[in-house]
C-alpha cells in the first residue's frame, strides 16, 4: 500500500513538474512577444510622430496645387477665347 502512494505521489509530482515546466516556457515566449512588440512600438512612433505635420504639408500643398490648375484653367479659357476671335476675325478679313 505504502508503493502504491508513493508511485502515486511520483506521478503527481512529474505531472506538476511537467506543468511548471510548461507555464515557465510560456512566460518566457511572452517575455519574447513583449520585447518585440516594445521594439515595434518604438519603430512605429518615430515614424509616426512626424505624421501630423506632414499630413498638413501634404494638405497645404494639394490646396496651393487646387488654387494653380484653377488659375491655369482660367487662363486656358481666356487663351481659347481670344484664338476664336481671332480665327473669326481671320475669316471676316478673307471674305
């Protein structure tokens, strides 16, 4: 009777150590996961800190950019319209 807990009391103290074997695996893995994604976190806040200001550049930029080809549209009006008077005008002095 007294092998049989003892054998009993091995098993349960393998099983236990297996257990304790495994939690310390993984509490190192997430040490591991921790450190990386520490370092992901940092990589991505140097890049990311600038964003805002280059997003209003960006914004500044694209509206100077609007305000240009809304000028230049205007000109290519004006342009279009004075080489039709001056085709109508061409074809009064021919006839």
């Amino acid at each position: 009777m007294i092998t049989l807990v003892v054998i009993f009391n091995l098993l349960i103290t393998l099983v236990n150590l297996f257990l304790a074997w495994r939690i310390w695996q993984l509490l190192r893995w997430l040490a591991n996961l921790a450190d990386t994604l520490t370092k992901v976190e940092r990589s991505t806040h140097l890049v990311l800190c600038t964003a805002p200001s280059v997003i209003l550049k960006t914004g500044r930029g694209a509206g100077h950019l609007k305000g240009y080809y809304r000028r230049a549209y205007v000109q290519l009006q004006r342009g279009k319209q004075v080489l039709t008077l001056f085709n109508l005008g061409m074809k009064m002095v021919r006839e």
